[in-house]
C-alpha cells in the first residue's frame, strides 16, 4: 500500500471537449476540457496542480483540462487501464459518446505529489446537464423533427 498523499477535488463546468471512450491516438490519454466561472477556477488552481489554465479569446471563457493515462507500465509489462467513469445526475453509467459539447459536467480528480510536483488523474465524470450529440446516418447528422 502506498503512503502517497491525495486529494480529491470536484471542478464543475461546461464541457468543450471530451475524450472519456478510448485514449487518444495521439497521446494515450482519455481527457476532457471544460470550461469553469471563477469559483471552480479558485479551486482548481488552489489544487496547485501542473496543468495551467487557458482563456479561449474566441468563446470568452477559461479552459481547464484533465486526463488519465491510457496504460500503465509495471516493470517491462504494459496493461490498458479503464476510462474513468462517466455518470449521469442519479450516478448511474453514461455512455460518454453521446456528451456532447456544452453539457454541464462535475470532474472528480485526483491529486497527488510527485517529484516535479503536483500531478492528478480524472477519476470520473458526472453529467448533471446532458447535451447529446446528434445522430449520424450516413455521414449526415439528424437532429430530431
């Protein structure tokens, strides 16, 4: 058992972005960015984490992100590692492919140190405004008549 001290805190927000069904091509890292008002801001930087936030000039709005790795690596054996859960406002299992931008969302992260400092992993994601993406069929989105 480790003796690392951790934290969690909860950061709620308007989702931009979601990657939370399968880790990124391009990093290995399920993730998401939303953006937060002042108060969720207060906590995330009192949460002394690495990740810096981002002001997005074009949306007038602060962004911040969080991730979890896709796989671990214990000694030379590498093993995938499990999304973080995503929920719905009663906490039962929500498919994250239907979240689409703009829905209301609570992060739970952890924070731990490390050597370079602060570090953290999205243990999971509440839904608690859902917007859903539209259907696709055949390459053309339908959004209900």
């Amino acid at each position: 058992m480790s003796d690392q001290q951790m934290d969690i805190y909860y950061i709620e927000g308007t989702l931009v972005f979601q990657n939370l069904a399968k880790p990124s091509d391009k990093y290995g890292r399920y993730d998401i960015t939303i953006a937060v008002d002042d108060a969720n801001l207060d906590v995330y930087n009192q949460s002394g984490m690495q990740g810096k936030p981002k002001y997005d000039d074009k949306y007038k709005q602060t962004t911040v992100a969080f991730g979890k790795p896709g796989e671990k690596k214990v000694g030379n054996i590498i093993t995938p590692t499990e999304p973080p859960a995503c929920l719905d406002a009663k906490q039962d299992n929500l498919d994250p492919i239907v979240v689409d931008r703009g829905s209301k969302v609570v992060c739970k992260v952890i924070v731990y140190d490390t050597p370079k400092g602060k570090g953290h992993r999205l243990s999971s994601v509440m839904v608690t405004d859902l917007v859903k993406k539209p259907e696709v069929h055949n390459g053309t989105k339908f959004a209900p008549f």
